[in-house]
C-alpha cells in the first residue's frame, strides 16, 4: 500500500469512529452542525465539520462535510497537493455516506492582513439552516472562508440563554450574531450587535428574524468600527453617565486591516485596551466575556484594571467551559470571564 492510500484509509477510520461517536452526542445536545474531524492526525492537517441542513418541519433534509485543509510547514508539489486532498474528500464522502459533491473544500492560510471575510463568488452558493438546541441558524458553505456559525462558541450561547434574562446585552464583532441570538432567546431586554460589516449585520438581522426576533428597536445592529464605537461610548458612559450594558460579548479578529476604516486591529497587542474600555460600560455586577483565537496573546491580569471607580475587577479563566465536545482535541479559543463586584 502506498503512502497516500495508507494515508487514506487512516483517515477514514478515525472520521468513522468520531463521526459514530459524535452523532449520538449530537442528538442528545439537538445540535446539527459539529465537528467530526480536528487534524486528529498529525500527517492528514485537516478538519471536517458537518452540517445537517434542516427543512421547514425541523428534520434534517440534507447533510454536508466542511473540509479545511491547513497549509502545510513545507513545501509541497501543488499537483501531488490536490490529489491528496481529492482522495481525502473522496473518503470522507465514502465514509460519512454522503455524495462527493457534498464535500466542501476549502483551504486555510495563515492571515497576513487580508480581511477573511471577502466573498469568493462561488458559482453555486451552498446555503442552509442547521439547528443548535433551540435556535436556528443560516449558514453559508461556499461563498466564504467561514460559514457564518462559529461552532466552538456553542457552549456561551447556551450559557447566554440561561442567563440573559432581562439583561442589556452588548455583542461587539458581532459576525452573523449567533450570540445575539442566544441573548435574544433567553429573554434579554436589549442586545445591541456591532460590526463593521453589511453583509454580516444583515445576515444577523436574518438569524434574528429565524428565530422570531423581528424588534429592531430592541435588537439594534450597528455598523461601526468596534475600537472606535468604544471609545466613543466610554466618554459618553464618563461624562453623561449613560446606561450601562449587564453583559458584554467581546470575541474580536486576531488581525483586522479591513477597507471601510483606516484603523488597524491587532489583537495581540491592543486587548487591554478593548476590555477595559468594555469594563468601563458595564453596570454594577456586569459581566464581560473576551475570547480570543489566537495562540500568541500573552494574557497578564496586571494589564486590566483591578477596580473601575468603586468596583472591584474580578478575573476567571473559563475557558476548560467554554470548548465544546467536539472541539477539545485543540484549544481552539481562550476566553476570560470578567465581573464588576458591585
């Protein structure tokens, strides 16, 4: 057996042993959309993710398998590239009894500054609804590098509906507002989503209305450059002593460099200031959550304020709670709970 068929048929019986696993922990978290595949093998850098497309009574109608190949650390002839992965795609849909034309292929790069969410136009648009729990969202497979739902992020959206309740919720880099969502579903009194993007405002005004959200007043999104709109509203909080939000979602870009503002976002290196400009909005016994991608952020609790005015910062690292089942093989994110003690 060659390297490549070897290769092939490891794969294969890794993704048939996740994917009969996770199927049964699907059905019990009534969730459609969940990742079978995390690079689980070193020699085969891939993840596949599937979608279960539901129809109008709730039930699955269709079933697609989202396969990002990582770039490799060497390189490699693109020819002998592209059979390897036409073989990888070709066992997945095999193994996961699905047609080979419902393997999405897509390959991830490192960023360099490129704004990730420019539309590819592909030539047949692949969209759908999945289902996560008690909400629903639309998902796009082939126009763009992500399909608008951030499956990692599944476990805040559950803990949101648990406890939104009559809360004033700020989602900044909101993206599609699957969080706003999630608020919106646990009986949050305002969610104000904020993002500099159209195109996602407009997908998130769709995922709100999916799940029977249709108050704008109440479930305002805004378009706005998210450094920008905090700075303006803590002077505003400062001086006028605006209202306050109870619970701040803040899960930006490692790196942004986007045409519509002249600012950079770098991650890495201006965290601090995003969280305490969003400590400085939030209310008596607010609650911030910051998550981040990115593997190089060096988190230090001495850059973040220890008291905003009378109020004491408390910091938990929650991110052990917040990785889902099907996503602990990789730390995929990190995220820090920060709470005002009234």
């Amino acid at each position: 057996m060659d390297k490549l068929q070897s290769q092939a048929t490891m794969f294969a019986n890794r993704l048939k042993k996740r994917a009969l696993y996770l199927k049964k922990w699907a059905a019990r978290q009534n969730i459609t959309a969940y990742r079978v595949y995390d690079r689980d093998i070193p020699e085969i850098p891939l993840c596949v993710d599937l979608y279960g497309m539901i129809g109008h009574e709730g039930a699955v109608v269709d079933t697609y398998a989202y396969m990002a190949r990582f770039e490799r650390p060497y390189e490699k002839d693109p020819a002998e590239e592209d059979a390897w992965l036409e073989e990888m795609a070709a066992r997945a849909a095999q193994t996961l009894d699905i047609p080979r034309d419902h393997v999405i292929l897509r390959t991830r790069k490192r960023q360099k500054g490129a704004n990730q969410y420019v539309k590819t136009h592909a030539p047949d648009a692949i969209s759908g609804v999945v289902r996560e729990n008690t909400l629903e969202f639309g998902v796009n497979l082939s126009d763009y590098l992500d399909t608008g739902l951030f499956m990692d992020h599944r476990p805040l959206r559950q803990h949101l509906t648990l406890i939104s309740s009559g809360k004033r919720v700020l989602n900044l880099f909101g993206y599609t507002g699957t969080l706003t969502c999630a608020a919106a579903k646990g009986g949050a009194a305002f969610v104000q989503t904020v993002d500099l993007s159209n195109t996602y405002l407009d997908w998130a005004g769709q995922n709100l209305e999916l799940n029977g959200f249709t108050d704008t007043k109440r479930y305002p999104r805004t378009r706005f450059d998210v450094v920008e709109f905090l700075q303006i509203e803590s002077r505003k909080r400062a001086h006028n002593n605006a209202q306050g939000f109870d619970i701040i979602l803040l899960d930006p870009p490692t790196f942004s460099n986007s045409k519509k503002t002249e600012a950079v976002l770098d991650t890495n290196k201006q965290w601090p200031d995003l969280v305490r400009n969003c400590l400085s909005l939030l209310t008596p016994d607010g609650i911030l959550y910051f998550s981040t991608n990115s593997r190089k952020i060096s988190f230090d609790r001495e850059r973040v304020p220890a008291t905003i005015g009378s109020r004491a910062v408390s910091v938990l690292d929650v991110t052990d709670r917040s990785i889902p089942e099907d996503f602990k093989a990789h730390r995929i994110h990190r995220c820090w709970k920060f709470t005002l003690n009234s």
